[in-house]
C-alpha cells in the first residue's frame, strides 16, 4: 500500500509499505476515506518530539470503513463506516473506567514506531486498529467523513479542555490560539455554557473563524490583557485555554485570568520548566491543569455536537489534497503557507 512516512526532520515521503495485517484477535484493518494533518504531528516533523524510527507511517486522524476483522472483535464488522480516537483503548484497566483512556495500560499512539515497537499511522490506504471494539465508534448514519473526522481528536480535544477548566455558565472565557483544537475549544466553552467567548490570534483568518463560531476575536499583537480586564470590571479571565503549547502562550494566559481562575492546558509542550512561578500560583489561587486528551471518552459526548450541524465544522478545512500530495501538505501546513488551517488527506478510492 502506499503511506506518508517519517524520513527525517521536516521530512515526509509518499512511499509504498507493508500492508497491515491482523495480529491479534482484537485487531481491525481499517481502509482509510480520509486522514488529518494534525498540529501535534508538526511536533516530529520539526524534531521537538523525537525517537520516531524513521520509515514510521505517520498520522493519527482517521475515518474509514473496515476491511478485515480478528476472530475476537465485537460490536463492529466489516463494513462499518468508523472513527478513530488518536490512542488506542482497552475499556477496561483502571484508567479507563475512569475516563482516562489516553492513560490506558494497553494503549498506544497511531503514528508511534520507536525503536522497531508501536503502531503504524494512518495516513495511508489502510491502517491496523488494535482494541478495536473498545477503540473505534461507528460513523453516525449520515455524518460525512470530514466532519466525523474532527470527533477523534480536535473536536474531542478542544472540549476536553474547556470542560478540564471548569467552565460554568456565565463564565468570561479566553483561548489562546485559533488553530484548529483552539477553534473546536471555543466551541466547546460555548457548549458549556460560557458567557463570553474570547479568541487570541495573530493570524487573520484564524481570528475569522473564530468569529465565525461564535466567539469574539483579539488580535495578539493588540492588547488582549486589558481588553480582558474591561469586560470584567478588572478581574480577568473565569478561565483560559491554552491550545498553543508554548511558553509565551502559558506566560498569557497567567496574566488573562483572575485570581481564583483556571488554566487549562491541551496545547503540546515540550520546554522543562513552567513559566510561571509558584509564588505566582500561590498569589493568584491559580487551578492549572493540563494533560493528554482522552479522546475516546470525549468521542461519545462530541458526536452529538457534529450530528446537530450547528457549527460549520468544515470551514475549519482549508487543503482537501490526495495522499500522494502529503509532503506537500506538510510543507503548506508547517509553514502555514495559503491560509492553511487544516489540511486533510484522502487515499485513492478503491486503494489497494
């Protein structure tokens, strides 16, 4: 089959791989309709995240509909239109029953090969799906594939952090960075409830969008602390979301929340210290709390949210491109090249 593989840093390449198979009685294979690029994949293409053995299949975004099933799977069959979460999970060890299924004992990540372990990605024709009963969920009947996309990582993401901030309804909230999760967060505050909706950015069209969804944007080069601290008679943010995964962004959201406030984390960080102090935390009664989403947990509340179409989820996509295109689409969405904003890939129909 034909896959985007990991040959180095800033370094993709559309070559021919091994085909999948099943090995192990709880595995699916998957024929995958479309894959996503994704924000956290640019974390090793640009070598901030490293180990990945080179020749890994990279991706972790997937719809599509199984091919092949092992002789233990339940509750799905070939044939079945499914939707991947970005880890695999077994349902069943303590992290799981208690909702944390990115912590799963037995779990792994799509696109993770390192030194020769781990599971292959899927932006590829197909893609090997341990755990599958417990892992995948089936395609709501009518939902596109685009759109079901968006449950298995950014739109579970972007909810699980405004819900790990503990918004409440009412609540003034500001998310810092407006690329894809940050715009699935905005859409998750107002989910809860939140009363108002800020959006800091310093790309245009990605403040546009966050318009577009419903929240209020603040360019990042303008002032958004004392925009902030006049809505709210001077106190500052209920809550922050932190969707960049960069010091200056948690350097910010420090200075946008009030005393008593939360800060939630799902940005990707990769530094070693925090950039604040614990006088500052102490000072401030800060809540911070950041993690891994665990995005098969989230997939079971977010999928209402997609079959509603009460968002226009899709505009989030600016690069439809076929997967032969992929380094392509790297390069678009690394450097963030034509308005990029998401970039999704599609097999050739039929692939074999």
């Amino acid at each position: 089959m034909k896959a985007l593989t990991f040959q180095g840093i800033d370094s993709v390449s559309h070559e021919t791989v091994p085909d999948p198979r099943i090995e192990d009685p709880g595995d699916v294979v998957v024929r995958v309709e479309c894959a996503g690029i994704c924000g956290s994949d640019l974390h090793v293409y640009h070598g901030r995240e490293t180990g990945l053995d080179l020749g890994t299949v990279m991706g972790h975004e997937f719809v599509g509909e199984i091919a092949e099933t092992g002789a233990e799977v339940r509750g799905i069959v070939a044939g079945d239109r499914v939707v991947s979460p970005f880890t695999t999970s077994c349902g069943r060890c303590f992290y799981c029953k208690r909702g944390l299924t990115a912590r799963c004992t037995a779990g792994q990540l799509f696109g993770w090969v390192e030194g020769g372990g781990g599971l292959h990605g899927c932006q590829a024709d197909y893609v090997r799906v341990p755990l599958a009963g417990s892992t995948l969920v089936k395609v709501p009947e009518g939902v596109a594939a685009e759109q079901a996309l968006f449950a298995g990582d950014i739109l579970s993401t972007g909810y699980f952090c405004a819900d790990l901030a503990g918004i409440e309804p009412g609540s003034v909230v500001v998310v810092l960075g407006c690329g894809p999760v940050g715009l699935m967060a905005a859409i998750g505050a107002q989910e809860l409830n939140a009363g108002r909706v800020f959006a800091v950015d310093a790309v245009a069209e990605r403040l546009e969008l966050a318009k577009r969804f419903g929240a209020e944007p603040l360019e990042l080069a303008g002032d958004p602390v004392a925009v902030v601290h006049e809505a709210t008679e001077g106190r500052g943010a209920d809550a922050v979301l932190e969707v960049v995964g960069s010091p200056e962004a948690t350097r910010l959201a420090v200075d946008l929340v009030r005393p008593g406030g939360s800060i939630a984390a799902a940005g990707v960080h990769t530094e070693k210290q925090f950039a604040f102090s614990p006088v500052e935390a102490y000072d401030k009664n800060l809540t911070y709390r950041a993690g891994r989403c665990p995005a098969r947990h989230y997939m079971e509340r977010v999928l209402p949210i997609v079959e509603a179409a009460r968002y226009d989820l899709a505009a989030v996509i600016s690069h439809r491109l076929p997967l032969a295109e992929g380094a392509r689409g790297y390069d678009i969405f690394a450097r963030k090249l034509d308005g990029c904003t998401k970039v999704i890939l599609t097999p050739p129909p039929g692939s074999p």
